[in-house]
C-alpha cells in the first residue's frame, strides 16, 4: 500500500506532482478542474509533457482525479443529470491523456426523487458516461457519509448500482471517514472483520480500488462528513491499522483528504503504521 495526499493544481496541473514530494507522497490526487464550476484548463500538450516530466521526476507512478462536488446523477432535473454526465466524461477524457490511474465520483443526492428512483437514474446515467466510451482511466463510484439523502452511504446501495452496470469497468472508492460516518466500525479487529464480511457480500472486495483515509470527527453512524487528522479522531490508529495490515489490501493505495495544516504528518504516520 502507498500513500498520497489531494495537492493543490494551483499555477497548473504540472505543479502538483512536487507539492505531493514536498509532503512525502507516494501518489496523489488532484482535481484537474474546479470542483466549484467553470470552464476546465485546457490541457495543451506541453503542458501534459510537462505534468508527466514531473511525475517521472519525483518517481510517482499513480495518480488519481476526484470529479467536482456538484456532480448529481440522479436529480430530477434532467439537465442537472446531463451536465454530470458530460463532467464525467470530460474527466475520464482529461485522465486518459494525463495517465491518470482512477477517477473517482460521487453520485449525488436523492432528495428530490426517492432512493430507488436515484439508483435507476445512477444506472441509466453512468451508462451514457461509459456507452461507446474507451477510457484508460478507470471509473470509480466514493462511498458516502449518509449526510442528507446522499445516494451510496452503504454497500447494498452501491452493489445494486455496480450490478446494474456489470458490462462496464467500474470500481469502488472506500473513504475511511464516510464509511465510520455511515455505521461500519472498523476500530477493532472483530468489527473490521464483520465490515469485510459485508464488503465481500455486496461490491466484492475485489471492486475495491483505492482508499481515501481520513479519520472522523464525528462518531459511528452520525452521517455527517467531518475529517479528521489520522488518530486524532473518533477512528483511531487502530481502525487504520486493520486496514493497512491487512493482506487484502496490499496493493491498494491511500490518499488523505485530512485538513491541509498537517497533512504531511498523516502521511508519516501511515507509513509508520505500514513500516518500510
């Protein structure tokens, strides 16, 4: 398992690959974009030259792209659905010309149409991204805290989602916080087995691609979206030590989206956990 942080794409993209040196990364994640809206930098090709230049440069081979927050594939607005769908497009596009391993995305709310009514919606838009599409960059779908009616807060939620879409490539992103938000415990080693247990059920650990690690400030089950730096809240070092130490998940990595004041101590606290 390597380790990285979301870094800054401030000034362009290709300044991202020494900022994730600079904090101790071992792969990294970027918006390649604003996650707040607006027209995406436009990826000349001296400037991807440049961005893979740097990535060669400092020995980081995986990288990865989180989609914008206002991704909502199930409103009921339909031209809400169809400019997340286009966004995703554009980002898995903008991924396979930067080489970029994974993009992962939310999937929106379901305040406006019920939950069974959100997964169809998910299905049906997520096969427009993918339909006659041929991406480098892999698609994957975060877990979610629970917050609100946020659609993907447990795993047969997400299981239904990825039957529904068994003929394509796509893949799952745990984030630590949202999953301890959303009522999996995962601080001792009994309970991280029953959580495995429930992963291996409905997604199949073997769809489980990439970790966001962030400890939570809120306890278990409180369904909110709160991170926190790695110990320092309700998780703890033991609910990471599970993870890492596990055989399953050698070979998959761990970005922090903690708070940016200390980011390069979770890193190193990581990579203790880990050893060399």
């Amino acid at each position: 398992m390597k380790f990285g942080a979301h870094v800054s794409i401030a000034g362009g993209i290709d300044k991202a690959p020494q900022r994730a040196n600079d904090l101790g990364c071992e792969c990294f994640q970027i918006f390649s974009r604003s996650p707040r809206g607006g027209k995406p930098p436009e990826l000349r090709d001296e400037l991807v030259k440049s961005f893979l230049d740097e990535c060669s440069k400092y020995n980081i081979a995986e990288y990865y792209i989180h989609t914008p927050y206002y991704i909502n594939l199930c409103s009921k607005k339909e031209d809400l659905r169809d400019s997340s769908i286009v966004i995703i497009k554009e980002e898995l596009k903008r991924g396979s010309t930067l080489g970029v391993k994974y993009a992962m995305t939310h999937l929106g709310s379901s305040k406006d149409t019920g939950r069974k009514q959100a997964v169809k919606l998910i299905i049906e838009s997520l096969k427009k991204v993918m339909n006659n599409s041929d991406f480098s960059t892999q698609l994957l779908l975060e877990n979610t805290a629970g917050q609100g009616a946020t659609v993907g807060d447990c795993f047969e939620e997400l299981a239904d989602i990825l039957e529904g879409l068994r003929e394509f490539d796509i893949g799952i992103c745990i984030d630590t916080a949202h999953l301890f938000a959303s009522g999996y415990d995962i601080r001792s080693k009994e309970r991280f087995k029953e959580t495995l247990k429930i992963i291996s059920n409905t997604v199949g650990l073997e769809n489980i691609k990439l970790f966001h690690g962030n400890d939570s400030k809120v306890g278990l089950g409180e369904r909110k979206d709160r991170h926190e730096h790695i110990g320092k809240g309700k998780i703890g070092i033991d609910g990471f030590k599970n993870i890492i130490k596990d055989s399953t998940f050698d070979h998959i990595n761990m970005i922090i989206e903690t708070p940016p004041d200390k980011v390069g101590e979770d890193i190193k606290v990581l990579k203790k956990i880990r050893g060399k």
